[in-house]
C-alpha cells in the first residue's frame, strides 16, 4: 500500500510549544494507521542544525526540515515539486501564512490545504474569511473559534476538534514514589528564601505559571499584581513558580523584574530548564494552582494539562480558557471575566481585541483560592479531572485526525486525483 503523504507548516512539533505539541500529536495518531508519511517544516525557533532530521522510531516516514520563520513561496514550490505530498496541513495564526495564501492558486491546483485553527479573538473577523475561503477545510480548537469562522466564511467546510491532553503523562500522581517527589519539590519551593519554617509556611500555597514569555502573556504584569497582593496578605502566604525563559525578545526581562520589585527572597522563583513532559506534570501536583490572565488566548494548553493533574486553575475568560473553567454548571477553578478590551490590531491583522483582567479582579480570586477549604478544593480538582478526560481525552483526539484526514484526502483528492478546485481562468479581452 502506498502511503499518504502529508507536508506539515507550525511551530517545530518536536517544541515545547503548545502549536508544536499539537501538531505532534496529530502526527503520531496518523503514522499509528501505517498509512501515512510526514515532511514537516520545522519553524517558529531558534536552530542549531538545519540538516533535515527523521523521528524515531518513525524514520523516513517523518522527516523535519528546519526552517526560519514558518517557510517561504520559495521552500513551498521546491518541496510540492519534490515530494509532490497529498495533502497540506497547517497550524498557527493566519497572519504567519499570508504569503501561503498568496499563492493558493499554485498550491491548491494541485494539493488540497487543510488548516487547523487556533486563532479565535474577538470580533468575529470578517477580513479572515479570505483566509478561510482559501482553505480546502478548516478544523478549530474551539467552540469560539468555529462560530467565528462560520460567521466570517459560513461555505467553508469546517468542523471543530479541541487540542487534547495526553493523561496517561499528565495525571494526579498517587504513587508512594511520586507522592514523595512532589513533596520534595513543594518544600524546596515553599522554604527558599527563608531560614526557617513557620507554622504559617505550612500553610504556604504554590501560584504555578507555565507559558511562553510573551507580552500578551502577562508575565510582567503577573509578577507584579502577584507582590502587591502579598503586601495585602502577607508574603508567607504564597509562592509563584514560573516556568518559561527568563528573558526573551518578544517578552520581558523576568530576573530584572523580580529583583527590582523585591520578589527574589523566594515569593517568585523561574523555571528555565527545558524538562521533560513528565517532570512538567510533577510541577503541576505540587503546586495548588496554576494561573493563566493572557489575553487573547487561543485555547491554552497549560491550563487543560494542569486540570488533568488535578490541580485547578485561575483564568481569564477569553478563548478557548472559557471552556475549560467550566461546562456551564461546574466549576473547576476560577474564571475571572475581562474588565476592558482595546484594539490592538496592525497591517497584518487589523482588527483583534485585547481582553484583560483587572488587577482588583484578580486579587480577589487569588485571595478565595488561599481560603477554599480542602473538602471544595478536592472537589474542584476531581471534577476537573473528570472534566479533561471527558471531554479533551488524547484517543478521541487521535480518532477524530484519523476520520478527518481520510475523509479530507478521499474527498479533495491529490496531484492526479485533484478533485473541487476550479484552477483560475484568463481570456484576452479584445
């Protein structure tokens, strides 16, 4: 049997992104089939090496080329003519594929593009819809997202799939080893900075961040907030465990920040290491809480593998975080609503709202989280487990790739086979 083959544009899937996380998961659910073979154009990071790179224990049937940036027309044309792939598949904003959709005609004469969305602010962007007109299929992360695009392109075929959590790594950690580690770790967090543990550090709870350090992340802002609170409630009451890089272009100075606000006595503590995803779930078991207030949040990856280690969350409810927090009856953190919105749009994107949290808001929340009582807090958490296995389980992910990629390639055809594209048509006209 002659395997499909898919050419795959995001974030390096090999990343520790969320983009790249997803796009990884996808990519193994269909290889699973052994029907399927990959060429990806590993972007959005900084490389090494730019020889091309195969994936064990997958070998020839995923190759990675790394790439600047998400690629070029140029690589684009070179690889079509010499893979000739059966699909292509994408993954990340609109705007980092502007020049992909300026050659549609080229690309989807010959091979159908499918593209999986995670864009979802608000308004409803309508200048979008020649993105997604411009796309043989779109499947989206969340339920925004879908009524978005079928409001901006409703002829589109589109459908709507959530990233998903792989809980067989990400879980509540319950063994007598496990149970020990995140101990561990919780008082290495809890006793930095201090000479002694009061009674009151036992009571200390642990304020967990884990996102790209990116200005629409707040990471500054939280660091921020986070000290003023503890001027309020005291700073035995609460540590803050970021984990992200220190400093980055699109970001802030994270070590400056903390020092020159008085936060580096153990109230604030960074996180740096790339670690494995297992390492990452022992980080959410030991601490309490896990805190996301982006703005314009796609979806929010973090947030779901925290729930499904039973740690809740708190949140700003944007995106995809507003179906996570809750189904509409349970609740499985705190969801705290956006006080303002601004438009921040560019050349590229005209037209996005910035949703943000007031820092009233937000101290309010943190100061119910330090107060919830065990028998609520336990509650909170096995419902959100619940919650994560229910509805963003990693076999239902790897199902529903498998169904759509088939569906998708049996439906639009490839090269010889190119079905539903009318290429463009010139007549002189005298």
């Amino acid at each position: 049997m002659t395997k499909k083959k898919i050419l795959v544009l995001s974030d390096h899937p090999l990343s520790p992104s969320g983009v790249g996380t997803q796009t990884k998961y996808m990519i193994e659910a269909l290889l699973k089939t052994g029907r399927y073979s990959f060429i990806c154009l590993g972007g959005a990071m900084k490389h090494m090496d730019y020889r091309p790179q195969q994936v064990d224990p997958w070998k020839e049937d995923w190759v990675i080329y790394p790439v600047d940036g998400y690629g070029s027309q140029e690589i684009i044309r070179s690889v079509l003519q010499k893979e000739r792939p059966d699909a292509l598949w994408f993954m990340t904003d609109p705007r980092f594929y502007t020049w992909l959709w300026e050659i549609e005609n080229e690309v989807r004469a010959n091979v159908p593009m499918i593209y999986y969305h995670v864009w979802d602010n608000f308004p409803a962007p309508k200048f979008n819809g020649q993105f997604y007109r411009s796309t043989d299929k779109v499947v989206c992360i969340s339920k925004v997202t879908h009524e978005i695009l079928k409001t901006a392109a409703t002829e589109v075929d589109s459908c709507y799939l959530p990233h998903a959590v792989n809980n067989n790594i990400f879980k509540k950690l319950t063994s007598k080893e496990d149970v020990e580690r995140i101990e561990t770790l919780r008082q290495h967090i809890i006793n930095t900075g201090t000479s002694e543990l009061s009674d009151t550090k036992k009571e200390k709870k642990i304020f967990f961040w884990n996102n790209r350090n990116a200005r629409r992340k707040q990471s500054g802002t939280l660091i921020w907030w986070f000290k003023e609170w503890l001027d309020k409630v005291g700073h035995d009451k609460a540590t803050l465990l970021m984990h992200t890089d220190a400093k980055d272009a699109h970001g802030q100075d994270l070590p400056h920040i903390i020092t020159h606000l008085n936060m580096d006595q153990g109230q604030v503590m960074l996180s740096t290491n790339k670690i494995a995803p297992e390492e990452l779930a022992l980080m959410y078991n030991a601490a309490d809480f896990t805190i996301n207030i982006s703005d314009a949040e796609g979806f929010g990856l973090a947030t779901l593998e925290s729930m499904s280690c039973g740690t809740p969350i708190i949140v700003n409810m944007t995106g995809g975080l507003q179906e996570q927090v809750t189904d509409g009856t349970n609740w499985f953190g705190f969801g705290i609503e956006p006080c303002s919105k601004a438009i921040i749009g560019s050349l590229q994107v005209p037209y996005i709202y910035e949703d943000r949290i007031s820092q009233t808001d937000f101290e309010k929340y943190m100061t119910k989280a330090i107060k919830m009582s065990k028998k609520a807090y336990n509650n909170m958490a096995s419902q959100g487990i619940t919650h994560v296995k229910n509805n963003y389980n990693f076999e239902t992910y790897e199902k529903e790739w498998v169904r759509i990629m088939e569906e998708f390639i049996e439906r639009n055809g490839s090269w010889n086979t190119r079905q539903g594209y009318k290429r463009w048509h010139f007549s002189e006209v005298a």
